[in-house]
C-alpha cells in the first residue's frame, strides 16, 4: 500500500500481487481513476519511480511501465 497527501488530499494505492491482472496495469488504473475523480490532479507532479517502487515494493520497470501509459494519454 502506498499512501501520499498533496494539497490536502489523500491518496493510497493497493495493488494486488495475486491478481491475473499485471501490477503495471493496475498501478495505472489506479492513477488514472484517482486523476479522473479529481483525487489526484492532472498535470501534478507524481512520485519518483524509485520512490514508488520501493513504496509498493515492485519493481522499477513496472512503475515505469504505468507511468508511460499514462504519459501516452
């Protein structure tokens, strides 16, 4: 579980490792949804990669993986 406040605003995120879908994917669905509802705002900065992946303890290329998706919207 990951957890981080900006602006006031609380953000977790809990991936599931025994999940048929891949952590990248949920990683960036998560985000997403949390940009979408205004949980998070679009354009804001988001955490390190190498913050978040030792944070969710997973790997780089999996943080990396999310974050190109999102960036490719």
């Amino acid at each position: 579980m990951f957890m981080c406040t900006v602006k006031g605003v609380v953000t977790i995120i809990i991936l599931d490792k025994n999940s048929t879908t891949p952590l990248y994917l949920q990683l960036y669905q998560q985000i997403r949804e949390k940009i979408e509802t205004g949980q998070m705002l679009e354009r804001s900065r988001l955490v390190s990669i190498r913050n978040l992946s030792k944070e969710l303890n997973i790997s780089k290329n999996t943080v990396e993986s999310a974050y190109k998706q999102l960036y490719s919207e």
